[in-house]
C-alpha cells in the first residue's frame, strides 16, 4: 500500500465546529417547532419550521461530507488492522457506553409521565427492546452507528485511491469532477437516482439500519467527501468553482421554498400534491448537494487557518455532539414549565445546554483518560502534565482575547 501524508485541513475543522453548533440550534428548535420529536414545548411556532427545513436538508449531510474526507485523513500510515481498531475505539465505544449512559435520559423525560423516576425507568433499557416499541435507541447517535459502517464498507476504495494503480481512476474522476457543471450535476444525480430507486420503498426517516434510502443517501456524500479529498487536484476545484457552487445553491431556494410555501398554504402552485411533493423532495436533494459544495468551497478560501483555540475546538466537537441532544431535553423539559415567551425559552435552552456541555466536557471528560476512551478521544500522550496542558490552553485563550 503507499503511504501518503496526510496534511490538516483547518477549513474542515472549522466547518466541522460550526456544524456541530448548528446542531444545538437545531435539535432546541425542535422544541418548539411544529413537526413532531421526542419531546414539545406546549406552544409551537411555524417561525422555527421555515429556517429548520433549510439546514435539515444539509447540515448534517456537510458532516457526512466532512466524515470521508477526515476518513481517508484517518487511514494515513495506517495498516488496514490498525485503521479498524481506531475506527472502533473511536466511533464503537463511544457508541455503546452512549446507548447505555446518555441516550437513556431522552427516553426517559419522553415517557416520565409512566415511571417513578429514572431508577425505575434505567432497567428497562436492558430489556433491549427497539424504540420507539421499548427503551432501548441509539437516538441522536445513529451518525456515529452509520460511520462506523461506513467507514469499513468504503475500506476497499479507500485502500485503492492510495496505490498507484489508482491514479488512471482518480485522473478519469478529475476530468469529469472538475468542470462547475460535473462537480453539481454528477454527484447530485447520481444521489437522486439512489433516492428514487429506494425511496417508495422506504419513505419514512428513521435512522434505522433497515432504511436504506436514508442509509445510502448519507453514504454517498461521505463516499464523495472522501473521493473529493483523495485527489488534491479535485479538492481544489471545488475552491475555484465557489461562486458557481453558490450561486445554484441561492437560485435551488426558489422552487425548494416555493413547493414548501404551497404545503403551508401561502400560495398554490398548478400541480397536484402527489406530484409536488415529488418536486419538493428532488429540489432538497439538489438543495443538499449544492450547499454542501458551497460550503467546503467557500471555507477552502477563508476558513484554512490555524488558530490557538482550534486544537480545543477540535478535540471537543466530539464529546459536544454525543452531549448535547440529551442535555437539550434534560434542560428543556424544566425551561419550558417556565412562564416565559418562546423565544425567550429557545435561547434560555440553547446557551445553557452550551455551557453545560462545556462544564462537562473540560471539568469531567478532558482531564482523565478514562472518559476520554469512553468519548473517543486520544489519551493524553505520556510526559504531558495535566498543569502543562492548562497553561497552554490558558495561553491560547489568552491569544484569542487580545
């Protein structure tokens, strides 16, 4: 196998930060939007739905994206072997000791009207019943279960885009991936074939193995962000072709919000429902697919820096994102008892699960390597104080301050 370096990509760090905060503003907006979730605020507004419809259809695919380019960073002097143990270690245990230990107070304050409390609740997690029939979910985890999957299906193209035999492939990818209409039109196309094939069999998300429509569907764009980072020629066209990228993903928003404006009744459009709301669904995939290209685009250009704080940024993101669905319904459930106005709420709930979070996160996971493995972190590396690593954190905010 050839061993290539591997070089940081500080824009995906960054992106992979701002992702995971758009998903704390997110999962509290579903609070208080109307669509149904594990648990509501008495008082909903359609204010939430109109902004949420948008980043549902890409911000979590622009972390699958982000996912298959951090993937084949991942492999780097690696053996097959010792890429499977990481990805376990990383992606495995966090996974179970989440199914066991954060996951079960969601589905507790869901159903707290049927139990005593969380001790009488806790043991029937292990009755291993499936949601939502019994206890037991992965809930919010299911995007670690599906890289975990991921991660080894692609393992025989990830293993072939680093040998020189690859390189007639990558240059026949190049040709085709680096022209602004290929890089839009491929991609996206080739998702939405996927999407018809299996969607009427499948219709309904569940975040469940047995919906493959979803499962392929986010698979693709982690094949492509790791396909895109294999080739630095490929990954630089996606920088020189920003403004194409953006452009078609302002100019999707027109029939996305259109069709999604007759749903709601604003206005109505000369088609019948069934066939709009195969419209509808064809522009979120186009929608997906173009906001994602913009942002990597555009982050290649601004956001490939380094910073003092991004080393933290980085290494908690992790942790942040296993904490901060649970953390949201815990705080939630108390917040919206409160006599206060919705917004007042959203915002009381999203900077307290942020704080929380963070209280967690530095006081009880970083410091000790027990829960550092069990959020799959790195250990701190042998010779390095506890003391050390604060000065230099107490450096880096320092920096950022001034």
């Amino acid at each position: 196998m050839e061993i290539q370096a591997t070089i940081r990509r500080h824009d995906l760090d960054w992106l992979r930060f701002f992702a995971i905060i758009l998903l704390l503003f997110y999962h509290t907006g579903m609070w208080f939007s109307t669509w149904g979730w594990h648990v509501k605020n008495e008082e909903t507004s359609l204010v939430f739905n109109y902004w949420m419809i948008w980043s549902h259809d890409w911000r979590m695919p622009l972390l699958l994206f982000i996912s298959g380019a951090g993937t084949y960073m991942a492999l780097g002097k690696r053996t097959k072997t010792q890429f499977v143990k990481e990805r376990f270690k990383r992606l495995f245990v966090p996974l179970a000791f989440g199914m066991f230990v954060i996951v079960p107070p969601q589905i507790y304050f869901e159903r707290i009207q049927e139990y005593s409390s969380f001790w009488e609740f806790y043991p029937t997690t292990f009755d291993f019943e499936p949601y939502p029939k019994g206890n037991f979910s992965w809930h919010h985890l299911w995007f670690i279960a599906y890289l975990l999957v991921f991660s080894i299906l692609i393992l025989p193209l990830l293993v072939f885009l680093r040998k020189p035999a690859s390189q007639a492939f990558k240059n026949f990818l190049e040709r085709i991936f680096t022209t602004p209409a290929g890089a839009l039109l491929i991609p996206s196309g080739l998702i939405l074939i996927s999407q018809l094939l299996l969607r009427p069999y499948f219709p309904e998300e569940t975040h469940d193995f047995q919906d493959w429509a979803y499962f392929v569907f986010y698979f693709l764009f982690f094949a492509f962000g790791l396909i895109f980072y294999s080739n630095p020629n490929l990954w630089d066209s996606l920088g020189k072709n920003r403004k194409v990228f953006l452009s078609a993903a302002l100019l999707i928003l027109i029939p996305f919000y259109g069709s999604y404006l007759h749903f709601r009744g604003i206005w109505q459009l000369p088609m019948t429902s069934e066939d709009l709301a195969t419209f509808f669904d064809i522009t979120s995939i186009f929608l997906s697919w173009f906001t994602v290209s913009a942002i990597i685009a555009y982050g290649q250009f601004y956001l490939n820096r380094s910073h003092p704080l991004l080393k933290y940024v980085n290494e908690g993101v992790y942790p942040f994102y296993i904490l901060h669905q649970t953390v949201i319904i815990v705080v939630g459930y108390y917040v919206c008892k409160w006599d206060l106005s919705i917004w007042s709420k959203y915002w009381v709930i999203s900077f307290a699960t942020l704080e929380i979070c963070l209280g967690i996160y530095i006081g009880l996971i970083r410091p000790f390597n027990g829960m550092r493995f069990l959020f799959g972190m790195k250990p701190f590396k042998s010779g390095i104080s506890e003391r050390e690593t604060l000065n230099i954190k107490e450096s880096a905010l320092s920096s950022f301050l001034k």
